[in-house]
C-alpha cells in the first residue's frame, strides 16, 4: 500500500509516517518510481509506534525496543540482546511513566474531591 492508503487506515499523517522513518522506526520498500511501499503489517507497526509514543517513550528507545515487539503481546528478546544501557533507559522511562501516573492519580483525587465538596450527588455518579 501507499503511504496515503497507510495513513487512512492508521489515521497517521502521512508527515508523521515520514518522520518515522526518518526516525529509523518504519522500513518501507520502495517502488521503482521512488513512492513507499507498504505491505499489511505496517498498520500494525504504526499502531505500535502511535501507543509508545502516547505512552511517553522517546523514538530513540521505541527504536531499540521495536525489532523485538514482532506481535500484539509478545515480546521477542534474547538476554544478550539487552544491553546495560538499553536496560537503564527502559528503567529510567518506567520510573518517569509512573511519576507521571502518579500525578494523574492526584490530580484526579483532587478533582473528584473538588466535585465532592461542591456538588455530592456528581461526585458519587464518576466514581461509581
């Protein structure tokens, strides 16, 4: 497929789709006119890349991390493949995500509160 028939079914730019691939994270083949070319696994791909980017990775971890994320909940590594560094951002990055839930957590409580104090009868129907 091409990159716009790409986009349609990710509901990704087609900007983002290059920059993916300047980001060394999408690999398309290209056709003899020069246009990319993707097959049917790219859909998934991008929809990979689309939820670790939402999730707050850098492409530079996604990029290390992506050859071995091959199937929806499967994870492919071999232990020599790990290297310290790779182990110590994935590590640096989890600790970074569960601050921000942490936050969120707060936040949400202080919300929910607010709604508590101001109007009870809202209050019990969000957190219900």
């Amino acid at each position: 497929m091409k990159i716009g028939e790409l986009s349609r079914h990710t509901g990704v730019p087609t900007r983002m789709l290059r920059y993916y691939e300047e980001q060394d994270l999408l690999h398309p083949e290209r056709a003899a006119n020069g246009y990319r070319a993707y097959d049917t696994s790219a859909v998934y791909r991008v929809q990979q890349i689309r939820g670790l980017l939402d999730s707050g990775l850098t492409t530079e971890i996604i990029r290390r991390i992506l050859p071995f994320l091959t199937e929806p909940d499967e994870i492919h590594v071999h232990p020599e493949c790990l290297t310290d560094e790779t182990a110590a951002l994935l590590r640096g990055e989890a600790d970074r995500i569960q601050q921000r839930i942490d936050c969120l957590a707060r936040n949400r409580d202080a919300i929910l509160a607010y709604l508590a104090a101001v109007r009870p009868d809202t209050s019990r129907a969000l957190t219900g």
